[in-house]
C-alpha cells in the first residue's frame, strides 16, 4: 500500500489533468465567476455530497476495510456517518451562520451602520491523511463548500482504496467546476503546494506541517494544522478503574490505536496502576475476545513501515498484555506496557498504534508536571471523581481539548471547536468553526453622505475638535 500511485487528477479535460497549475487555475476562474456564492450552490453541495456518502457507503466500507481492515460498524460510526452528521449539522445552522452581524457604532460616527460579512476565501486546499481517510478529507470539505469556496482535495496515498474512491466520486456528485481531486504523494503535493491557495488544511504529522507551512508562506496563505502528539490519560485514585479502563481501550485501540485524538499514555496517578493493568487486560479481552487477530472489529496497521516501527516499541516496559504481532497480516494484538520509563521511546514520540504505556506518578502535582514538560497535547483526558482535580487540569495544563471520563468523543460534539495548540497544531474546526476557518470576517461601515456629520472632525482644527472622533 506504500507505493506511490499516479497522479490522477479529475477536472475535464484529460490534458489537463496532471499539471496542478492547470487544475487550481480553473478552480480559481470558476469561483471569480461567482457561482460557488450563492447559500442555494453551497446547500446543493452539501446535499449532494450527503447522497454520495449513503448511495456508496458500501464502497467506501469496502475502500476502508481494503486500507485499515476496519469493520463496517466503525466505518460507518467514525468516517461515512461522522461526515453525514456534520453535513447535517451545517445545513441546518449554514444560513444562521453566515447572517451579517450587526456592529454598534461609535456616537462620534453617527448616523452610521457597522456590521461583518462573512465572504469566501476562494480556492482552498485540503491535505489529508490515512487513519480516518474519509472523514478527515471530507469534514473540512464540508466547511470548504459551506463558505463558499472551491476546493481541491488531496487524499493520502496511504489509504490508497480510499484515495481512489473519492477521486472517483467526488467529482461525479459534486460540482467539477469547483471541486477537485488530486491524488498522489510527496511529489503531487509538492507541486500543489507551490500554486498559490487562499488557504490551505492540512492533516498530519507535524514534520509534514512544518513544509506545509514553509509552501504557503510563500503565498502568504493562512493555513490550519491539525496535527497529533501524546495525548495522556491520567487516571486519579478514587476514579471508578474498571469504568475508565473501558473507556480508555475503547478510546485507545479503535483503528488500531490509528487515531490522532486517542489516549496515547496512562498516567497513573498514586496507587491506581496494578489495578488499572488488570482492568485494561479485563476490559481488552470483553471488547476483543481471547484473540484480537479474530475479532471482526480489530483493525490492522496501515503498513509494514509503520508496523516495524509498533513492534520495535515493544520491549519499552514490561508487557502487560498483548505483544502478538504478524508482520504479513500487520496485526498487533491491543497491547499494554507497564513501569515504563518516561525517558523511553515509547514515551518520546506519538505512538499512533495499539500499545498503551502506563507511567507512574506520586500525584497530581507530578501529573500536571509531567504534562506541562512535554508538547502540548492535542487532548488531555482525566478519569477523576474529583471537582478540585478537575478544575486544577482545566486552569494548569493546556490542550487543544479536555475531557473528562470519555476520550476521543468530543469530536463528534457539532458545537465544540476541534484542534490543537502548540506542537498539536493550530486553528479549529467543525460545525461553525470550519465556517469560520474558510472564510474572512469582512467589516464593513457606510456612513450617509447626507448630512455630513463630520464636519466637525475636519481641519482646521480647534481644541474641542480633536475629542470629537
Ligand atoms: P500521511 O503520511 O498520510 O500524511 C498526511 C498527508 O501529507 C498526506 O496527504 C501526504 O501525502 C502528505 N505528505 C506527506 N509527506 C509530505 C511532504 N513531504 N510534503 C508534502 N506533503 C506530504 O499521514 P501522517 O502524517 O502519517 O498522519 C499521522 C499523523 O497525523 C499523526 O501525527 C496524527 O496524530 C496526525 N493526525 C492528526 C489529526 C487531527 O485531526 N489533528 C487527525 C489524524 C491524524
């Protein structure tokens, strides 16, 4: 799955197809003609993406499960209807959204009226990666659409079934005159990244971010970076273990631990961590059975390269449960490492896979320490029964997100912005926010020249005239 696929891109004309000049160049004539303004276009976008993703959905199941053996179940809960609710969500609120908002205006300038206009940014671009390879392309082409821009999607050459169905689809549902895929790797988006965008999304590793960034400040593009990193868990003693060792390997080993927002490491706090290892063990085995390798609804790694780099991880802390790996079916059973050191490998890059380390610490003091040393994550999660524990993690630690007692699911929350901050990454979106993402907040002011009220600002001056404005 690693191998590079051709460019394949999907505007008209076949000569057009692979010169990324050419495809962002007929993006950008289209939306200077202004059809992709209207709310009517953009809601018809919406919709027509809506129908693809029930029509096909078993297309894409089978694309999903084809890259990342994900079961249909999860498929459908985190990728096909994750964006139909999104799709949802926007159409339902779209026009509230983008209503003008009405500014006071200061007594000195009036008669006058000041509000925003919310206006598109043009032709945008949105990078994305393999793990959630439908939803992360989708979702910010929702917000793309629902602004008012054009846009050009480039899927992750990781997921190439994946890839391969949306440049197939989307350009049959959508407007072609507005929307474009483009697939490929390095060298694909290379080449896209040297065109100037109005803005550019990207998903992904924050190397990746940091080049996705250089390219657009060529163009002075704005740019969102959804990017990963350590999210921990910290478990507090008191907490109710059994319940939050379920949450924690439901949250953790779904996708195969493939998930930007999952519990990266346990911090366990006090005395809780014998216990917890025998709850994540109970909990590991009720979800997944006595052997993960025949549980319909365990995933695979996306390839060898990333599998060689999980299983070297293995020898980090002592195993707990878990540790059986095949190589040519990439499977790593859901995998548990305790009294692991924090100096460790395990513990200095984003895991991104099925093992969970758990590092222990006196109290909450330490836990705090610990996280406010290292990158700021993309979410913090706490299993506490505690109000002061609670408030303390909202006040002393900095997150793109906090839950407590649930990880992951805050993403499916429409009204709450999702991103990072820091090494995590920077801007949001979903719902509102991706609006917000894809469009400028233009001001505008008009002031009657009718009874030029202004005279009294004009030169020459006198004393009281400079306190007028
Ligand atoms: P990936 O390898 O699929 O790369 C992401 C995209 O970047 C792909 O489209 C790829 O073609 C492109 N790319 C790769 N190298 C490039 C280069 N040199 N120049 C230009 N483009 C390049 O995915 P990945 O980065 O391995 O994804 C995993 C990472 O993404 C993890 O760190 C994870 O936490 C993070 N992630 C974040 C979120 C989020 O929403 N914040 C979601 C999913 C994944």
């Amino acid at each position: 799955p690693s191998a590079p696929l051709p460019a394949n891109t999907t505007p008209t004309g076949p000569a057009a197809a692979t010169d990324p000049a050419a495809v962002v160049g007929r993006l950008q004539a289209a939306f200077a003609t202004g059809r992709t303004r209207p709310i009517a276009w953009r809601k018809a976008q919406l919709r027509a993406l809506r129908r693809m993703l029930v029509d096909q959905e078993e297309v894409f199941a089978a694309a999903l499960k084809a890259d990342l053996g994900k079961s249909p179940t999860e498929a459908y809960v985190t990728e096909v209807g994750f964006t139909v609710k999104e799709i949802d969500h926007t159409l339902r609120h779209l026009a509230r959204w983008l209503r003008p908002r009405r500014v006071a205006v200061p007594p000195a300038l009036a008669p006058a009226r000041a509000r925003t206009v919310r206006e598109p940014l043009g032709t945008v671009l949105v990078i994305s990666p393999w793990n959630y390879p439908l939803q992360l392309a989708l979702t910010p082409l929702v917000g793309a659409l629902a602004a008012g821009n054009c846009a050009v999607v480039k899927p992750s050459e990781l997921a190439p079934a994946t890839s391969a169905a949306l440049a197939h689809w989307l350009p049959r549902v959508l407007d072609p005159q507005a929307v474009a895929v483009v697939e490929g790797g390095v060298p694909e988006t290379t080449a896209l990244l040297e065109q100037r965008f109005d803005h550019v999304f990207y998903t992904g590793n924050g190397a990746v971010g940091r080049i996705v960034m250089t390219a657009a400040a060529r163009h002075l593009t704005p740019v969102t970076l959804e990017l990963g990193g350590k999210s921990p868990a910290v478990v507090d003693p008191g907490a109710d273990l059994a319940a939050a060792a379920r949450r924690i390997v439901w949250g953790k080993f779904m996708n195969a631990g493939q998930t930007c927002v999952a519990p990266d490491y346990v911090l366990a706090i006090g005395d809780t961590a014998p216990a917890l290892e025998a709850e994540l063990t109970a909990a590991i085995r009720e979800m997944y059975g006595e052997d993960p390798a025949r549980s319909a609804d365990y995933g695979r790694i996306v390839n060898e390269r990333h599998f060689d780099r999980l299983t070297a991880l293995l020898a980090d802390g002592r195993l707990v449960t878990g540790g059986d790996h095949d190589r040519a079916g990439r499977y790593l059973a859901p995998t548990v490492l305790a009294d692991v050191d924090p100096e460790a490998p395990v513990m200095r890059e984003e895991i991104f896979g099925p093992v969970l380390p758990i590092v222990r610490v006196p109290d909450l003091d330490a836990a705090i320490a610990f996280v406010t040393a290292r990158d700021k994550p993309l979410a913090l999660y706490a299993f506490t029964a505690s109000a002061r524990t609670r408030r303390r993690l909202i006040a002393e630690t900095s997150s793109g997100a906090l839950s407590f007692g649930i990880p992951n699911a805050h993403l499916t929350v429409p009204g709450l912005p999702f991103g990072g901050v820091g090494e995590s990454g920077q801007g949001a979106y979903h719902g509102r926010y991706s609006v917000e993402t894809f469009s400028h907040t233009k001001a505008v002011l008009a002031k009657p020249l009718a009874l030029d009220t202004l005279r009294l600002a004009y030169p020459p001056f006198t004393p009281g005239k400079s306190r007028l404005l």
